[in-house]
C-alpha cells in the first residue's frame, strides 16, 4: 500500500495546488481598478485565466485520481471493512478539528458575504479575499470529506 501513499500525496498537491492557484487569483481582482484601460484588460485576461486553469486542472486531475485509485479503494473496501459512502464527499461532515476549521472558514466566509451584500462594510480589496478564501474552504472540504481522502489516511495510519 505503500506505493498508493505516494501517488494519493502527489494527486492531492497536484488537486490543491491548482485550486489554490484557481482561488487566489480572485484576489487580484481589485487591483485592476488601478491599472489604465490596456492594462487593465491584459491583466483581466491573465486572472482569469489563471483561474479556469487551475479550476479546469483540479477537476480533471480529481477524475484522474478516482480513476487510477480504484484498486486502493476496491482494497480498502474489502479488506478493512470500509463502508461505501453513499453521498459526495462535498454532503458529507466529520468531527475532526481540521474538519470543524474548514467549515468555520466557510460559515464565516458566508456571513461576511451575506452581511456585505445587505449592508456595505467592508471594502472591495478586502472582501474579494474573503471570497477566494471562503472557494478555497469549499473546494478543500468537498476533498477532505471524500472517499479517497478517508482511504488516504487509513492507508497512511497503518504505513
């Protein structure tokens, strides 16, 4: 199992990083505002880009991922006894801190969200960071509560 420990650490810094990258390039967008007009749609393109890449890479790097790991977890299942979820990892929640954290970020994220919509208070250069921060929490929870992270820390448990 050992050998499944190393491609599931490489799947998941390939799936994180490339969300990371699609998340933080939300945060440049206020900056453009004090760019001039050419710049302006230069950079627009190069954020946005940025961010369909690394949301187009992470999604099909989680297909890969469940389809290269399908032998750990057809192992996982039979030999540990494992229970199938029946929900996507993104409808499912655990107890752990590292899981509770996550969804703070997320709740909190949704509250100053919604706050700053029915009353402006904080400022745009502050709220899209919120937003990328509030993506990313999202993004992580539907990874940390799936299938094949679960079978990731058993088989590093027992490695």
């Amino acid at each position: 199992m050992k050998q499944y420990e190393k491609k599931f650490k490489t799947y998941f810094g390939i799936i994180l990083g490339s969300f990371f990258c699609s998340a933080f390039s939300l945060s440049f967008i206020p900056a453009l505002n004090r760019l001039d007009e050419q710049s302006n749609a230069t950079w627009g393109y190069v954020i946005a880009l940025f961010f369909w890449i690394g949301l187009i890479v992470g999604c099909i790097m989680i297909g890969v991922m469940n389809t290269k790991m399908r032998r750990a977890r057809a192992k996982a299942y039979s030999t540990w006894k494992m229970k199938r979820p029946k929900r996507p990892g993104m409808f499912m929640f655990s107890k752990e801190p590292l899981h509770l954290a996550i969804y703070f970020v997320i709740a909190a994220g949704f509250i100053i969200s919604i706050a700053d919509l029915i009353r402006t208070f904080v400022p745009t250069r502050i709220m899209f960071p919120v937003i990328s921060i509030t993506y990313y929490a999202i993004v992580i929870h539907g990874i940390v509560d799936g299938k094949n992270f679960r079978i990731y820390q058993r088989i590093k448990a027992e490695g």
